[in-house]
C-alpha cells in the first residue's frame, strides 16, 4: 500500500464489520461503512440547530445497516480507548448520540468486549439477533400470530434453524445448569445465583451472589453502559453476572479463591440496591432478604 494512503478502517472495526456482515446477512439485511451522517438523516428543513446541521455534514457513521430497499434500521459505532480520554471526542459522540435520538436512528456503541463470546455467541451478534427478533416478534403480534399480551423474551427462544444449542440466546444457561449440579454434590446451597440489575446514570450495573453454605458465598459485580438501542440489556447483563459468578465458585472449589463472608456480601448489595434504581432482580439465597421485599423470585433449573 502506498505511503500517502490509509486503511479505511482499523482492526476492531475490521473485525465489527465481519460479524456484523456475517449475522445480518442472515437477517437479510446489509452492512455499509463510513456513510455520511447527512446520507443517512434527512436533516434538511429538519429544525436541528445549525451547529448540529454542520455537524452532520461532515461525521460519518462507522456502520450503517439497511434493510433490503437500503432503508436504514440502526448504526453501530465502535468506540476507542480514544473515545473515554478526548474530550472532543466525548462532545461528538454526545452530539452523533442527540441526532439519532431527535431522527429516531437506533444507535449501537460497542468496544472491544462485544467480542467476547459466550456459548459460541458474542455480544454483538446476541445484540444484533435481538433486534431483528424482537421486530419480527411485535409484527407478528400486530398481524394476529402472537397473542397482544405475551412478552418477548430472549430466553425463551428455543431454538435457531442454524444452530444445534437449545435456549441460544440464554448465555448462561450452562453454567446455571452447571450450578445446580454442583449443589445436587453439596458443593454449594443455592440451586440458582441471586443476581440485582439497577441503573444509574445511564449504566446498567449488576450484582449477583451465591452462598456456599450458611456463613460463606460469592460475590459477582458488572457494568454495561446505557443504550439507545431497542434490545434487553438488563437480561444480557445477568447472564454475564452468572456467568462470571460460575468461574469464581469453580476458583473457590479449586482453593484459588477465598469466598466472602454473607455478612459483608448482603452490606455490598444492600448497598447496591439504596445506589441504583432497581431494573430487575431474582433472589434465591434463601434467609439474605425478607420474603416480603419486592424482588423476591425463585427459579429452578431441573428440568433443564
């Protein structure tokens, strides 16, 4: 490649291409990358702000996925580390942000840990599945096949034509299923972790624990950042709670952690819940909170 030219796109957004591509080709749907912001938008006579008028003109979006007549459905955009220290790059996400919220363009920002994959899935392409699912499901709904009051939920899509799993889009499936084996052993008290989804902020953050017997457990805490994106992402970020509190209850039966004590794990979620408005919970750790409190559930997972 000569000197005097550039790559059009770096290595994570090479790689956001090709699994972008890769899953909504199965949807129908087609990938474009680096199309203008005023390609996209139809900003004329719109009444934004001048500033925001300029702007347009000249930002692009990293990805632009279309339906089949080229109408666009969402963008995706991947950011940097860049993205967090520049302050100028703050503003212009911040600025790219209002305008797809003010033209109702869903907007996808991802960084290098929608790469991760869970049981053969990562979090891009569960993302992606989901919005295409969840469109499908609500326009079924409004032609009669589907019952007006049944909600849409991930976890309990059986199958894709594609796939040999069941339950694909339940990333944390095995490892509850795993959990519950191991308490079958006595290796642990709870059949299911209890895990709390709050936001704040505009971030979603979960906590989640498991007890081993009556005084020891283990603790579990992630993030996801808030997005204006039509998907479940209280329900992506239990799964990776569990998922994340599975690896720690096999490092603690291993002897390569300690557990904590369910004295100072009930402080730091009770914490959690007083610090975050509260998105949705599941409590199994039996004894830990009143039955009265409003996120009392029991799930079980024998028949899995």
């Amino acid at each position: 490649m000569s000197l005097s030219l550039k790559p059009i796109m770096n290595l994570h957004e090479q790689i956001t291409h090709t699994r972008l591509k890769k899953v909504c080709s199965s949807w129908g749907a087609s990938v474009h990358e680096k199309i203008r912001m005023a390609d996209v938008l139809r900003i004329e006579n719109s009444g934004i702000k001048s500033s925001e008028y300029s702007f347009a003109l000249k930002a692009h979006f990293d990805f632009t996925v279309t339906d089949s007549n080229t109408c666009p459905l969402f963008v995706v955009e991947f950011d940097g580390p860049l993205h967090k220290r520049n302050p100028e790059q703050s503003r212009r996400d911040k600025t790219k942000n209002l305008l797809c919220k003010k033209f109702g363009l869903p907007i996808l920002r991802i960084n290098s840990n929608y790469f991760k994959k869970y049981r053969k899935m990562d979090i891009l392409t569960w993302f992606i599945n989901i919005f295409f699912l969840e469109k499908g499901f609500y326009q079924s709904q409004d032609q009669g096949l589907i019952p007006p009051d049944e909600p849409f939920d991930p976890h309990a899509i059986l199958y894709l034509s594609d796939r040999g799993d069941n339950y694909p889009f339940w990333l944390s499936l095995e490892a509850r299923v795993k959990i519950e084996h191991l308490r079958k052993e006595g290796r642990c008290v709870d059949h299911a972790p209890s895990v709390f989804i709050g936001l704040k902020e505009d971030i979603y953050r979960g906590i989640g624990f498991l007890r081993l017997d009556t005084e020891r457990g283990i603790r579990a805490q992630t993030a996801m950042k808030f997005q204006d994106f039509p998907t479940k992402i209280h329900l992506i970020l239990e799964d990776l709670v569990v998922l994340e509190l599975y690896e720690s209850l096999l490092a603690c039966l291993n002897g390569r952690m300690s557990p904590e004590q369910l004295t100072d794990i009930e402080n730091k979620v009770r914490a959690f819940l007083d610090t975050n408005s509260l998105v949705s919970a599941g409590n199994s750790g039996g004894g830990m909170f009143p039955e009265s409190e409003p996120w009392q559930s029991y799930y079980r997972y024998d028949e899995l």
